[in-house]
C-alpha cells in the first residue's frame, strides 16, 4: 500500500505540475504500447526490432499523408457544411410537425424552442466549429505531433522490450511473481480494451462512412467518423450515428423510402457485425473495464488535468481496476472475511468415540479417512 500510495502521488504530481513537459512522451508512449503486438510480428517474420520498428513508423508517416491530404479536410468542410444546414433541417422538421401534428406545434413552446435552436445555430453554429477545431489544435500543438511524438514513439517501440525486462529487473525479488500477474492482468485489460476497442472503432467507422458514402449520403463521411469514435460507448455510437443518418436521409431523400432503408440497414449491419463478429472478437468478454467507469475516469481526469488527463484516464482506469480486484480478491480470502474459527484450524479435534466399535466419527473421522 505505501508503493502504491506514493506512485499514486507522484503520478498526480506530475500531471498537475509537468503536464505541458510529459504530455508528447505520454503521447509516444501510448503510441509504442499499441504498436508494439506489431512489431513483435514482424519480428517473429524474421525481421530485426530496427527493421521492424523503420517498417511501422514507414507505414505511420503514410497513413498520416492520406489522412491529412484526403480525409481529415473533408471531414472539416463536411463539419461546416452541416452547421450551415442545421437551420434548414430544422425548419423542415418544425413544417413536418405543423402538417402532421398541427395541435403539437401551435400555440406551444415546441414552435419557440425549434425556432430559438435553428437561431443558435445558425448565428453560433460556426463560431462553435472552428473554436473546437482550433482548441484542438491549441492543445495537442502542431508541431509536438509532428515532430516530438513521433520521435519519442520510434525509439520507445525500438526499445520497449529491453524496457521492461529493465523494470522487471528492479522487482523485489519476494514480490517479484505477485508484483508480475498484476501487470499482466493490467496489461490484458488495456490490450483487451485501448487496442481492441480502437480497432473496433477504425473499422465499424470505416464501414459507416464509405457504406454511407456509397449510398449517397451527402455527410457520410463525418456520420460515419462520429459514429465509430463514439463505439467504444455500447449502443451511444449506433444510435447517435444513426439518428443523425436516418435524419439527414430523410432531409436528402424524403419519399425515396427504398434509399432511406438502405441507410437504416447500413447501421443494422453495423450493429450484427459489431455484437457478433468484431468485438468478439478483437475486445471479448473478459476485460473488465466497465463503460461506466471508463466514463467516469475520463470526466474526472479531463476535468483535473485537460487533455493528458484524457489520455492517460483509461491506462488509470484499468490499473485501479485490477489493483482493486486484487486486494478485494486478498480480503476475500483473509482472517477479517472468513472470521478467525474458519481460517484458523482448531486446537482440538471435534467428534466422538464409539465407545462399543472404537470407531472415531465427526470431523476427525472425515481427516482420518482422508
């Protein structure tokens, strides 16, 4: 508990004070931790850990050419294009209310709350845009992400496995096994979760947004990217994304109801191949992080600590999950749970003897059989 305790601290005080300083090697570090499955690939291929690690960051600096040069701008101007049309998605959405529900709209406060909304956003919508675009930019600085995380994340992916037989070199030899199924357990819940729930992410939002797109939507791209980012939630991505979708299709395609099914199927798909096929499969049934406590640790690092709060929140998360488990699991099967009768043998033997057979019965009966 004291390790514990002052790691804890140490931690806290380094956030708290050194954040700017730490925030690319956190960066870079989580960067080599998901890539590092990879690399050891690559090397059971035959390649060297250099020559497995040039080979990653090679296939890195290209996928970052066709994200910045194909993706990320038309996710922008898609962005800006719907803030310009929510307006007009909802004034025909307030006509479709006045015609079919006329009793609902007039004389009520629903006229006035779809008039103030469309307002909003048609004066702040922007606005609002381009300050969550340029915070972003403001807090993950441009040049860290191009130049020092990536530098720090080859050289911790070239050297992560002399790193931690480093560490597991320093493990007091006594607590060395104990100290060992710890991170392995913490490793197999951020494994299970940041690499397979990120990976279930990329797909299920590949498939949105180029099904999307194939059907015509004209903001498939920026509904598909929403609904894969926000998977990791159960069913928040499938029905944010798809209200948002089924929406914007009656918008684009009101009476074509064969191009609007198609749109609803596309996220039905989604939702087989997601409960059935890939988080089975890349994430299982046994990580035990609860989306409940994911969301919590994201809210309350986010809010102490800002954007290195966010990411280091779930490796958090998962530490303190484990740690727990193991000292509730230890308090499960100590003297305070089980009481001193049940966890200290007896100093007497109970049972009797059959004075006619000799026979012993009772408990040391049972021990003498045995």
């Amino acid at each position: 508990m004291t390790y514990w305790t002052l790691a804890a601290l140490v931690l806290v005080a380094a956030l708290w004070w050194l954040g700017d300083v730490i925030l690319p090697f956190i960066m870079g570090g989580a960067i080599a931790y998901f890539l590092d499955p990879f690399a050891d690939r690559l090397e059971k291929l035959g390649l060297s850990r250099v020559m497995s690690t040039i080979v990653i960051a090679l296939l890195a600096v290209l996928l970052f050419v066709v994200l910045s040069l194909a993706i990320v701008p038309t996710l922008v101007r898609q962005l800006g294009q719907l803030v310009a049309l929510a307006p007009d998605l909802l004034n025909s959405f307030q006509t479709f209310l006045t015609e079919r529900f006329p009793e609902l709209v007039q004389n009520s406060v629903v006229n006035d709350t779809l008039s103030s909304i469309g307002d909003a956003i048609k004066s702040r919508g922007g606005e609002l845009a381009s300050t969550l675009l340029s915070s972003a930019m403001t807090v993950v600085n441009l040049a860290v992400v191009i130049v020092v995380v990536p530098v720090v994340a080859f050289y911790m992916l070239m050297d992560w496995d002399r790193m931690v037989a480093k560490i597991d070199g320093w493990l007091p030899r006594d607590h060395a096994p104990t100290i060992r199924q710890i991170a392995k357990d913490i490793d197999r819940v951020l494994s299970g979760f940041v690499r397979g729930q990120v990976t279930v992410c990329l797909i299920l939002g590949t498939f949105y947004a180029i099904a999307l797109m194939l059907a015509g939507l004209d903001f498939g791209l920026l509904v598909g990217s929403i609904a894969g980012a926000l998977t990791f939630i159960p069913y928040i991505g499938a029905i944010i994304g798809g209200t948002l979708a089924i929406g914007l299709a009656l918008f684009q395609f009101w009476g074509d109801w064969m191009q609007i099914g198609i749109v609803a199927a596309i996220f039905a798909a989604g939702q087989f191949l997601e409960g059935n096929i890939v988080t089975p499969k890349l994430v299982g049934d046994s990580v035990g992080l609860h989306p409940l406590w994911l969301l919590f640790a994201l809210s309350a690092f986010g809010t102490l600590f800002g954007f290195l709060g966010m990411l280091v929140a779930v490796p958090v998360a998962a530490v303190i999950g484990v740690v727990a488990r193991f000292l509730i699991d230890q308090y499960l099967h100590g003297a305070l749970y089980r009481g001193v009768v049940e966890s200290e043998p007896p100093d007497t033997p109970t049972g009797f003897i059959n004075e006619e057979t000799g026979a012993v019965t009772g408990v040391v009966a049972k021990e003498n059989e045995s």
